[in-house]
C-alpha cells in the first residue's frame, strides 16, 4: 500500500499541465503587469491557458484554435538564467476534447480527431518554418520554464532564418538590457504574431508578424520603462517600436476599436524611454 502511494505521489510530481481555463486574470493573473491581462477578442476560437509545469504556473498563452497559433504568450522576466533546451514538444489534449488538462507527447494521447484545435508536429514536418517560441527559453526564470516554453500552444510557424538570427538576437538583447535597467522593478513581457496568409499542411497559419513589448513596473504599479519591437516574418530587422505605437499597429491589423498590451492604468503620465 505505501509503496503504491509513493508511486502515485510521484506521478503527480511529474506531471505537466496546462490549464484551459475561463479567466485569466483569476487562474495567472501574475503574469500581467497591474494583474490586468492584453487584449482579449470575443468568439470561441479563442483559449485561454495557464501553461503549467509540476503544478507551476509559469506563464500564460491567448490561443486562436482556428487559425492553431497564439495570439500571445505573456511571461515575468526575472534575469537570465541559462536554462537548456528540451527540444521535444508538447501539445494540449484539453483542447481537443480531451478529459484532462495534462500536457503530453502526441504518441501518448488518444483522442479522437486530435489536432482539430491545435497544431501539431507532423504539420511542421518538412514545412520550411521552425516552431518558433512566444515565451523564449532565453527569457525563462528557471529550467523548469524552460522546458514549459516546449508546448505547440507557445509556438507558430516562424522563418528559420529570423527565428534563429534577428529574432534571437532581440530577444537575447533584450534579456540582458533589462537585467541592467530593470534591477528595481518587475519586468513583464509580452510576445505574440499576427496571421498571415498563408498555413502549413493547409491548417497551421503561418503569422506575417512576430512582436514583443515589455513593461518594467515599480512598487505603484506604473510602467517606468517600456517599449516594444515588431518584425515582418522573414529575414528582417525588427523595428523598435513604443508601446503605444504598437497597440496602434495591433489594433489596425486586428480590425478593433483598441488593443492594449499593458493595462491603461499601468502607464505613466507621459511615454516611457526605451532601452536601445
């Protein structure tokens, strides 16, 4: 008998979650500056999940199930930590009709039509794109993150040459400039895509953008410093953009009265100074 309750303890400890959820802001509020998340949209294609490891939350990801990539990741940066790559990849059976919310490998998942809200592997297979992270690993605060970012809910089809060179190189800058500026505050950060027009295997979009904003909050909750990139999805040098103008672009491409990346009520008086 103990030795089947240790069994299942360990189990537990072991396993990888990530929730489907109703609100964000009640289930990984964390994860937003001012405890306020980005922009949702009204319709049911869009999830949102708590992307959880051992029974820790680590960060959060508004997912489009119709076009199966994020809208965005939203993640604390707490310094670099050199975490290591997992290099295998999850999927969410929660989003497929799944009974529980367990991350797993698609080999030990047996859902009838799996796939149908999400990406899979087998759709990048010979695609041209690499499964490009939202929340990066370099940004990661532990290892344990680290091997969370390993999820296809955190992924979408992404230009190997950017993915691997211009794309991150930012984030790696931006990593090591908010170690030395934001010493004082939390950092949040945002990253997310914009669809394109065109789809891997005939389902997976494949985004025209990539972009990334971040908010450094001192103890009044007012973002002290901020900024944001946005970048074509090819080989391309992101641009440096404010906040403001990057909800600007967000909500044009997105067709909406407004797109916030940080909650209004977290912005200082006048615009932040940026890093670079």
């Amino acid at each position: 008998m103990m030795m089947l309750l240790h069994v299942l303890m360990l189990s537990l400890v072991s396993s990888v979650s990530a929730e489907v959820v109703e609100d964000f802001e009640e289930k990984c509020g964390q994860f937003f500056a001012g405890r306020k998340s980005p922009t949702t949209f009204t319709g049911s294609q869009y999830e949102q999940i708590c992307q959880t490891l051992n029974g820790v939350v680590h960060y959060a990801t508004y997912y489009d199930t119709k076009n199966k990539i994020p809208v965005y990741s939203a993640y604390r940066f707490e310094g670099i930590k050199k975490c290591k790559r997992l290099n295998k990849w999850y999927i969410e059976p929660n989003l497929d009709g799944g009974d529980n919310t367990d991350m797993k490998f698609e080999k030990d998942v047996n859902i009838p039509r799996l796939g149908r809200h999400q990406a899979l592997n087998r759709d990048y297979v010979r695609s041209g794109s690499d499964r490009g992270h939202l929340q990066p690993v370099f940004q990661a605060n532990s290892q344990s993150c680290a091997d969370a970012t390993f999820t296809l809910t955190n992924a979408a089809p992404q230009n190997p040459s950017f993915n691997r060179g211009q794309w991150r190189a930012l984030e790696e800058k931006m990593a090591n400039k908010l170690s030395e500026q934001c010493k004082e505050y939390s950092a949040f950060i945002v990253t997310g895509v914009t669809p394109g027009k065109r789809k891997l295997n005939n389902r997976v979009n494949v985004p025209r953008y990539f972009w990334t904003a971040y908010c450094c909050l001192d103890n009044n909750e007012k973002c002290q410093i901020s900024g944001g990139f946005f970048g074509v999805n090819k080989n391309h040098t992101p641009k440096e953009k404010t906040v403001n103008d990057l909800e600007k672009y967000l909500k044009k491409i997105y067709k909406v009265k407004s797109f916030k990346v940080f909650d209004s009520s977290t912005e200082p008086a006048m615009e932040s100074g940026l890093l670079f």
